[in-house]
C-alpha cells in the first residue's frame, strides 16, 4: 500500500502514484485506492481529452465512472473510494490519468468547487488563472512561480469555503506541467525538470520540498485570453462569473444539472464577493509576461507589507 497527500487529503493507494506527495502511513485515510474489474454503466462521450483520448463518462445511484478506451476505467464512490480498472500496464499512464479527472471525481462528490485552472500563492493570497485550451494557464503560473511564488495546483484547482464562506484554494500537488517552448522562453532548467507521459513536447517542474498543503485564501481570479480587440485587463461583472465558471468547469458536464448546479452558481457567486475576477489579455511574448508579473508580485507585496504597517 502507497501512502500519499493531495487536496487535503490522506490517501492510501495501491497503486503507485510518484506525481502525489508522500503520506503518513499512520494516519486515517481520507480516500482509498484500489485496484479490480468495474462494470460500466450506460457511458456518454465527453469534451474532456487527455493524451487525446476523449473520456467518456457515466453514473448510477451509487457512483461516478470515466472511461478511456486503452487506458482505465474509474468508479468514484462517496468522495472516498476511486476503483481503478487498469487497460494497459504503463504505471506511468495510469498515474497520469488517476491523479486529474479521476481523482476530480471525488473531490466533486465531496462538495469541493472545481475549476480547470492554475493557481499560485502571491504573498499571501492565491491567484487563479483559468481559459480555453491554449490560452497560457500553466505558462502563467510557471512565470509566477519563476518570480518566487509558490505552486498551488496544475490544472485542477480545487476550493473550498471556511466558516465565514469565504473560498480557499487547497494545495494539490508538487506538479506543474509546462510545455517545451515555455521551459525556452522562461529559461528554465531543463535538466532540472521531467519529461511527462502526456506528451513528448511537455515537461514537470516538482517543487517537492517547497510545496505546502496550507490553504490559502482566493484574492484574484484572471480569465486569460488572446484577442487583441479588447483591453489588456478588465474587471468582470459580477453577473458574468457564474457562466465563466461553468464553462471551466473540468468534469463531465452532465454531472452539472439540479442541485449541482446551483451549487455551482451559489458557490461562484461567493467567490465573486471574496476575489477580484478580471478577464486578461495573456501578454505578448515571455519577456513581457515576466514583466507583467514582477510588477503584479511586487505590488502584492508592498500592499501586504502596508497592512502590516498599519497593524503595528
């Protein structure tokens, strides 16, 4: 058995998971992980693709299931049971595919609020970069992270509310991928990353010993785009989060109808009271992305340290 913690929580594996940070062995598992046969259900394709293999999704009265032809099969029961039906023997692979939707299962049927979406702590708040597919999710978050941020989650960001409801980002795990023309253009180290079974042209950047599973409070919410027809940075209305939300939604959207979806509302609009949300053009070019988030970490700071000031 393989002892790891994500997302705040203790999960006991039998499968090997190396993207997970380690556990305690000694501690109640949250969520366990087995391996065995599944009998699917009635499954439906969906719009999510990893490896370019489209996930297909189904669900019955007692579970959550997603499917890829060629890699596994999953079942999520009560946010605390994820069954794995391997087809094919690359672990790596199906680490892969374990610890991103399959995993999301469980956070989902545990009431947390998903986003496909990148977050990094900036001082102390987290800062959330969602958009479409290609929009720089992950290459902003490794160019904060360059400027000495710290990591948050890759492209799963999940929130919680504390008792005032306010939301919180919790920790997932020490992984960012990045493609190769970001490691170039961000002058990473290259010998210092892993290559990922996602893609030959993807890499991991693992701040192991720099990832904390702390959470932290949701301050700022960034919609990146790439039109060059509307203004550099824009506040959202209010009235507009709710459907952006949905849309960055990262499971099957047929688990979205009845009370999931006003759960989904309610739970957006209360993340609309507590952060900035702004709809921002990702910059030209990697020199002005560093530039632009110098200046954004660099103001954090000195606003942070002014209400220290004004504490004392």
């Amino acid at each position: 058995m393989h002892h790891y913690t994500a997302f705040g929580l203790s999960i006991h594996s039998e499968i090997s998971l190396p993207e997970l940070a380690e556990g305690d062995p000694h501690f109640t598992a949250d969520v366990y992980i087995r391996q065995g046969a599944i009998n699917l259900p009635a499954m439906r394709p969906t719009t999510i693709y990893r490896r370019g293999i489209q996930a297909f999704f189904g669900q019955d009265e007692h579970a959550l299931y997603l499917d890829w032809a060629g890699v596994a099969s999953f079942r999520a029961t009560a946010g605390s049971e994820l069954l794995v039906s391997p087809a094919t023997s690359d672990g790596n692979i199906i680490s892969l595919f374990t610890v991103s939707e399959a995993l999301g299962l469980l956070l989902f049927q545990r009431g947390h609020f998903l986003l496909h979406a990148s977050s990094v702590a900036v001082g102390d708040e987290a800062w959330c970069f969602m958009g479409v597919p290609g929009a720089g999710k992950s290459t902003t978050a490794a160019a904060f992270i360059k400027a000495g941020c710290r990591l948050l989650s890759d492209d799963l960001t999940a929130i919680t509310f504390n008792e005032p409801g306010n939301p919180v980002i919790i920790p997932a795990y020490p992984q960012l991928k990045i493609w190769e023309n970001t490691v170039t253009g961000l002058h990473y180290n290259k010998s210092e990353l892993e290559p990922v079974s996602e893609g030959v042209n993807k890499f991991s950047y693992q701040p192991r010993e720099q990832f904390s599973a702390r959470a932290v409070p949701l301050k700022k919410v960034f919609f990146l785009h790439k039109a060059r027809n509307k203004p550099a940075i824009q506040p959202m209305n209010v009235a507009e989060v709710p459907g952006e939300m949905l849309r960055n939604f990262p499971l099957a959207t047929e688990l979205m109808t009845g009370d999931n979806l006003k759960r989904h509302f309610f739970q957006s609009l209360q993340c609309a009271r507590s952060a900035e949300l702004f709809r921002k053009r990702r910059p030209e070019g990697f020199d002005n992305l560093e530039k632009w988030v110098a200046t954004s970490v660099r103001e954090q700071l000195i606003a942070e340290q002014d209400v220290v000031k004004d504490s004392v």
